[in-house]
C-alpha cells in the first residue's frame, strides 16, 4: 500500500500523504525493470531517459533511486546526487547538485542541466575491498509504522513546531525515531525545513556506508535527506542536512 494524498497540505511541515510508512529493503535477485521503489541499479523511465548532469562541470550525477510519488496517475520521483570525492552534493535544494525528476508528465528543475541524449552516469554502490565500487540494487517496500514509533515522529515534529514558534511549546520526547520513511510530518535536524512552502514533504532517508552490513553509501554527513514535491506532484526537490 501506499501513501495517499492528504489534499491538505500547505508546505513541507504538514503531511502531504499518510499514512506514514517505513522503507524495508530487500536485495534484488535479478535487475528491476519495473516503476517500482528501488536504490540502485537503473532508472525504470516513464519518459523519455533525462539523466543530469552536473551544472559547472557536466559530470553525470550518481542515479540514487526511485520512489512512487501517490496520487491517481503513476508517477516516479528519480533522485540524483553530485559526487565529489564521497561528499554528497545536495546542501542548496536548488544549485543543481541534487535533482530529483519526476515522470511522467513532470517539470524539469530551472536549475537542473540535462546531459545529450545517450547520456549515463553512475549508480549507487557499497564499499568493497580496496575501496572499490560495487553497484547495488535493492527493492524498497513500504509498510506501516509501529504505531509506538509513529506517535513519536508525530511527538518530535510538535516539539520542532514549537520550536519555530508555528504551534505550542511542548517537551522534546525521548523515544524510538524512523529515520527512512515515506508521508507523514517529517522532523529535521534543525528544526526547519531548507524549502519554502509549497513544497510538500515526500520521504525521508538517512546516510549509511561505514558498516559492513550497510546496503549502499550515501554521504550525509551523518545527517539525512529530504524530497520534496510541488502540490501538482510534476516536479520535485531534495536537500540533505545533518545537525
């Protein structure tokens, strides 16, 4: 099951799409070649390939993933990150380190630059022996939420909303925290989001690669990642921060 649109939803602090859900990864057996929530592996295009490039330099940005963005029509949002030397680029939602593409029927990013046609570049990957490279790709199911843990996402993003004076002062809580999850009210680092209204927030991930049972690397400075859609669900954005 997936999310579904709240219709209610004014900026990237409400939630856009419940419920909220938790990612559970499983390897693939073979390649996916279906629109379905993956990391890894090969873009699953709805469209015509459009594969970004980095706006200075023309590098081709690293695929991450893709992830079903809810709603009547079937849609994907494509993530892709600038690498430079393991750092994530990604910080400024908007100076074109990171794109997130939605098809069919989207609006690529005024910042984003598209490679030519033909144009490919690499996929996510773990850590192998010398520091080599070795592509994943892995399925993501999405699946409802303990009902503990839900309740202290929700806990914490009341707390952040207080904090930044949008709702009522109440106690930080001190529970169990998901930190991959689609829909919902998302809690960031610092409380605040780095996109305006009327951004709507769309899944949440956080960085891994330092242990040897990590599905993949992603270079968040310990921190996580956010994407975001527009209220039309055609274009999408995506930030990372840690605290």
């Amino acid at each position: 099951m997936i999310a579904r649109p709240t219709g209610q939803a004014e900026g990237p602090y409400d939630a856009a799409f419940l419920p909220r859900q938790q990612m559970i990864l499983s390897a693939a057996a073979q390649p996916i070649a279906d629109p379905v929530a993956k990391f890894g592996g090969e873009p699953v295009w709805l469209a015509e390939p459009t594969w970004p490039v980095h706006p200075k330099s023309g590098e081709p940005l690293v695929f991450i993933g893709q992830f079903p963005v809810p709603g009547p029509e079937l849609r994907l949002a494509y993530l892709f990150l600038h690498e430079d030397h393991i750092v994530m680029g990604g910080i400024d939602p908007e100076d074109g380190e990171a794109v997130l593409l939605v098809q069919p029927d989207g609006r690529i990013p005024l910042f984003a630059a598209i490679g030519p046609p033909g144009t490919r570049g690499r996929t996510l990957w773990r850590w192998g022996p010398g520091d080599t490279e070795i592509p994943v790709e892995w399925r993501v199911d999405l699946q409802p939420v303990p009902p503990d843990v839900d309740r202290t996402i929700d806990e914490e993003a009341a707390y952040q909303r207080g904090m930044r004076g949008d709702g009522p002062d109440i106690d930080d809580c001190d529970g169990e925290e998901l930190h991959d999850y689609y829909g919902g009210a998302a809690t960031y680092p610092n409380h605040e989001a780095r996109v305006d209204a009327p951004w709507q927030f769309l899944f949440k991930i956080s960085d891994a690669g330092e242990g040897e049972d990590d599905p993949y690397f992603l270079n968040f400075g310990y921190g996580y990642g956010y994407a975001f859609v527009s209220p039309d669900h055609r274009e999408g954005r995506f930030f990372w921060e840690c605290s």
